[in-house]
C-alpha cells in the first residue's frame, strides 16, 4: 500500500485503518506465551540519522542489545556503514571471532 496507489494521504490513513481492522479478529485469538529473552531476534536499523542520534537512540539500542544478549538472546545490526570508528566496540562483541573479523573485512 502506498499513497500513490491510494490516492494522497487521507486515503491511504484510512485504508490502513480498514487492513488493521480486518486483522483485529485474527490477532483477539492470539494468546502470549511466556518465552525466556533467549528466543528474542532484535533487528536494527538505522531509520535516518540526525544530529542526535549518536548520542541518544544509537548508545540507548546498543545497552539494550547488550542487556538482551546477557540474557541469551540475539541483536543483529543491519548497516555497518553506521559502526565506521566504533568497529572495536562490536567485534568484542561479535558471537565468535571469525564473526568479528568478518565485521572488520566489510569496513
């Protein structure tokens, strides 16, 4: 779905209302299951940078990916053109050392 297709903004907010409310029945029927935060995958992405970003949303994903994988889960980072000057900081981190060393190829 995108604004084009549907004709401008307001026809697209509520066409994305009408989808979320045809979905409302199937997501009543899901029921939680209490999980251990090793079956946690956390993906991130960098959505667009600003002036602020380094100092507030990048250091806040990275204590909570660390907190994660204290945990037994799993943070994924999804562009490393983001980490140039921080590479030392990840491949630490990196599940294994071949993974880090792999990290430091792609720079």
């Amino acid at each position: 779905m995108t604004i084009q297709e549907c004709g401008g903004i307001g026809k697209t907010v509520d066409a994305g209302v009408r989808k979320i409310a045809e979905l409302l029945p199937q997501v009543n029927d899901v029921r939680r299951t209490a999980l251990p935060a090793s079956k946690i995958v956390l993906g991130t992405n960098c959505g667009g940078s600003d002036g602020n970003s380094g100092v507030t949303a990048n250091p806040a994903l990275g204590v909570a990916s660390d907190l994660l994988v204290a945990q037994g889960g799993t943070s994924i980072i999804g562009e490393t053109p983001e980490i140039y000057g921080a590479e030392h900081l990840l491949t630490r981190r990196a599940v294994s050392r071949a993974v880090g060393e792999k990290l430091i190829e792609r720079n």
